[in-house]
C-alpha cells in the first residue's frame, strides 16, 4: 500500500463516518438535536455545525491557504446544508491529502501570533477533531435512549468491502 493508498482510505472513512452520523442525526427530533451532557462541546445540533464549519475553514486552508470565508454572524445551518458541505470538503480532502508534500505549511493565527504549521498538521487535526466530537454527539445519542451508528474502521471495511493485500 502506498502513502496515497493509506491517506486515501483514512479520509474515505472520514467521510464515511461524518456522513454516517450526521444523515442518522437528520432523523432525530428538534428536542434530540438539543439535547447536551457535561463534558460535551454542546449540544448535538451545535456540536454537528462545530464539526462542519471547522471542516470549511481546515479544508480552505489546505486547498487555498486561506481561511473559509464566511459572512459574519451566519445563520444556523440545517442538517442538509451541512451533509452538503461534508460531501464537499471530504471530497476535496480525499484528493488534497494526496497532494500535500511534507514540508508544505500555511499560515494561520496561532492565539493571535502568524504562525505557519505543516499541512500535514491540519490534515491529523482534520481526523482527531472530527472523531473527538462525533463521539460526543454518539455519547449524547446513547444517553437518549438512542442507538449510535458504528463508526469503527472495521465496520467501514465490511460495508465498503474495501480491498485487501494478500
């Protein structure tokens, strides 16, 4: 297997699990997506819309440089708009982490300091943030009474009969 092989399928299944998630959450209530506990980021709905818009911004730093320009205030985001975006920026990191040479940085505000970091940085950032919070919205799930989709990467194997060596 070759490093494009590898970052391929580790930014296939991100994408498959965010879109896994986020379309079983598009079936929960109002009062669901609501719903919080301690030590989550917020609740599901706010912490789905946290995953999405920092995806934006890592993503266009990744492919433009630059940060994801948003108008200032944004309204909420549905939960359609949001699959939407994460159709898009998985699509455009499974063929950026490819792309994305060793020593390539961008620059970002670091606590208010220029800083540049690697790109490969934010693409491990890319992966930990999104898991991180995913499993808080499945921990949440849980506490509802409400049965979590699988994310594990065994699980991704077996639906996408992802192909094997040997």
């Amino acid at each position: 297997m070759t490093q494009n092989d590898t970052l391929t399928t580790l930014f296939s299944h991100h994408l498959w699990a965010n879109l896994r998630l986020f379309e079983q959450c598009a079936a929960l209530t109002s009062e669901q997506l609501d719903a919080t506990i301690l030590g989550a980021f917020s609740s599901i709905r706010e912490t789905l819309e946290h995953i999405v818009r920092a995806e934006q911004n890592y993503f266009s730093r990744i492919s433009t440089g630059q940060p994801f320009q948003r108008p200032d205030n944004p309204p909420p985001m549905t939960l359609a708009e949001m699959i939407e975006s994460l159709r898009t920026t998985g699509a455009g990191l499974i063929e950026w982490a490819s792309k994305i040479q060793a020593g390539d940085t961008v620059q970002v505000n670091w606590e208010g300091t220029p800083r540049d970091v690697l790109k490969t940085i934010l693409l491990t950032q890319v992966i930990n943030h999104a898991t991180e919070h995913r499993e808080q919205v499945k921990t949440i799930m849980t506490q509802l009474g409400i049965e979590p989709p699988d994310l594990q990467a065994w699980t991704y194997f077996d639906e996408t009969d992802a192909p094997t060596n040997g």
